[in-house]
C-alpha cells in the first residue's frame, strides 16, 4: 500500500499566497523525506482559502527539490478552460516530470468557481468533463489538421497548418496515450465510479464519505473494470483520509478537538462551506439526519482515523476491510499555523514510520495465509 497526501489545498485566515506556497514547498521536502509516494494538489480559482489556480504552475517548482514524490491534480476542473489549453500544459508538465506524474480531473467543487465559469448546472459540468477529456486525449493520439464539433467546444486548425514550419502541431504528452488519469468521486452512488472502471481511470474516493460510502465506489468501479475485460483489483484506486497519530491515544485526542488544531478548523470550514452550499448531506452519518443535526464534531469523530500508531494501525487495517482493497491510501492535508506544523509532522513520521509498514505487513501476511 502507497501513501500520499492530498492538499486542497487549505490555508488560514490572513495567509499570502507566498507563504501559502512557502509552506505547501516545506510539506513537499519534508514528506519527501520521509518516504511519502505522492503529492496531490487542488486548483481552485475564486477562495484565497484554497488559493492555488494553477498546481502544475506550482508543481513544476517542487520537481527539481524532491525525488520520490509522485505528483497529482487533484483535481484540474476540466469545464473551467479550453482543453487544447490544458492538453498543452498537462504535455508540458508530463515530459517535466518524466514519469512523476499523475493526471486527475474533475468537475470542479467550489460555487464560486462555477459562478465565475457561469457552470452552476451540475449536469453541464459533467457532460463538459466528459467531452473535454475526449477532446484532450484526441489532441495527445493525433495530428493536424485537427476538428473538434462537440456540445461545449468548437475548434480546430485546419488552414494555417505547415508542416515543414511545424506549424499547426498541438503540442503532446511523453507518449500518445498520456499520463495515468484519475477521477475525483464524493458521492457514495456514484455513476463515474463505474465509468471509472470502464476507461481505465484510477478513482479518487473523498474524504468525508464513510466507509459504507467508499465500499460503493468499489463496487461500481470494479463492474466497470469487469465490463471493460480490466483486471478487477485496486491498485490504481485511492482513498483520501483524515488521519492523525499522536505518542498517545489520549494526546491524539487532545490535539484532534483542540481549539486551535488544524483538523478541527478543516471541518469547521468544510461544515460551513457545505451549509452555505445546501450540501450537509456530505457530513452527515446517517441518510435520515435532518441538515440541523450536522455538527462539526460529529462528523469527525465519524471521519477521522485517529489515535497512537497502534491505534491508527488497527483503525487504518479496519476502514480498509470494509471498504475495498485500495493501495493507495493519501492523508489529507492540513495547515500548519502555529503549532501545528510540529503536530502534523510528527504525525505523518509516525505514519510513515510506523503505521504503514505494520498495515502492509498485515496484509501481506493475509494474503500468504490465503495462498496456502
């Protein structure tokens, strides 16, 4: 099993863009270090709180500085941009990051963000999704002259192109098919978990569904692969978590509902962003829960995987078992003002250190127990 991170990512109150940047370049060293896979980063344009437009901009500054990590979009809201546009810089960074790279994509989640794009309508951004990365992955497999009549994009070039000028060439990723692409999925009936399957996707499952939520995705995303004729296993899916390992159970405990920790402010933002939104459903832990009973503590005590490392151990090996075989777990990420930087780095050493080898070991026991 991989580990990662997933960055929205989220900042404090009164944080620059500079020093969000500073601090997201500090993560990426640190987790570097100490053995992280991956490195997954948000884009949103319109919240100075999960402020970074453009995370391949970003990403290409922490290649030369790392040299495990894997990086991924998480996501690149495809309605949001011309996709000859993105097709070119995703090609771009591609050949940048000579295989370290990991192409997610969605719709996008924020309200400001569609209402800037003037994409309030769920179903447009998901036919618009659809379409683009056809359009994007037509561009990577072909030349000019190209056209492309669809619902949302009409373009081609078709007059100007010359070959002896290499003109006319849209620009392509390290080879025709691209870099491995992903989806982020955050509702349990999700129909995009089959499509998943279907094309080949690698599921990117959220952080606030519960296990019986992420169970769903594994169903749907294993009939896709079985429609498809893929191998049915869960080794380019990835579940995103809240985790958080403390020396102790009681002190992980302290720290998870501490007034000034950085888990408690990522659910009270979350809880607020979704009210605003009319989507409580996200947090709620059971279907029948009137929107007035969502609490900020409920729903984490519900979410977070929290505890000393045996306890985070046992939490991580339990969610598993009930949700699907998963080999990428990514923690998401949080801020680090004050002392949470000390908190969250003694957090993800404890987890890298301790935590993931005891659960690989586990099921790497398992399955030699089953073999016999």
């Amino acid at each position: 099993m991989k580990l990662g991170t997933f960055l929205m990512p989220l900042t404090m109150p009164g944080q620059s863009l500079g020093e969000t940047m500073d601090e997201l370049t500090r993560k990426a060293r640190f987790l570097d270090e100490i053995g992280f896979d991956e490195f997954w980063l948000g884009e949103h344009f319109a919240a100075t709180s999960e402020p970074i437009p453009s995370p391949l901009a970003f990403m290409s500054s922490l290649l030369p500085q790392t040299k495990r990590l894997t990086f991924g979009t998480g996501v690149i809201s495809l309605p949001n941009r011309h996709p000859a546009v993105i097709a070119g810089e995703v090609a771009q960074f591609d050949h940048l990051a000579k295989g370290r790279f990991r192409f997610g994509i969605g719709t996008g989640s924020l309200p400001p963000d569609w209402e800037l794009f003037k994409l309030e309508d769920e179903d447009t951004r998901k036919r618009m999704m659809l379409e683009s990365i056809d359009i994007i992955q037509s561009i990577w497999r072909s030349g000019p002259p190209y056209r492309f009549d669809g619902e949302f994009w009409k373009f081609g070039i078709e007059t100007s192109v010359d070959a002896d000028l290499r003109m006319g060439f849209l620009p392509g990723p390290r080879n025709p098919q691209g870099p491995p692409i992903h989806v982020s999925i955050a509702t349990p009936m999700s129909g995009t978990s089959i499509l998943a399957g279907e094309r080949g996707w690698g599921p990117l499952s959220s952080s606030l569904l519960l296990a019986g939520g992420v169970a769903q995705h594994w169903a749907g995303y294993s009939k896709g692969l079985a429609k498809a004729g893929r191998t049915i296993n869960g080794d380019n899916w990835r579940v995103v978590r809240v985790v958080l390992v403390a020396p102790t159970d009681a002190e992980a405990e302290r720290r998870l509902h501490h007034a000034d920790g950085a888990v408690n402010f990522y659910f009270r933002y979350i809880h607020q962003v979704l009210k605003n939104a009319g989507k409580l459903a996200a947090m709620k832990t059971r279907p029948d829960m009137a929107d007035s009973e969502v609490d900020v503590v409920g729903a984490m005590n519900a979410r977070v995987i929290s505890g000393s490392a045996a306890s985070v151990r046992d939490q991580l090996i339990d969610f598993r078992d009930k949700a699907g075989p998963f080999e990428h777990l990514l923690v998401s990420g949080m801020p680090w003002n004050g002392v949470n930087e000390e908190w969250d780095r003694e957090s993800m050493t404890l987890l890298a250190r301790d935590v993931m080898p005891a659960v690989r070991a586990h099921y790497a026991a398992h399955t030699k127990s089953a073999a016999q």
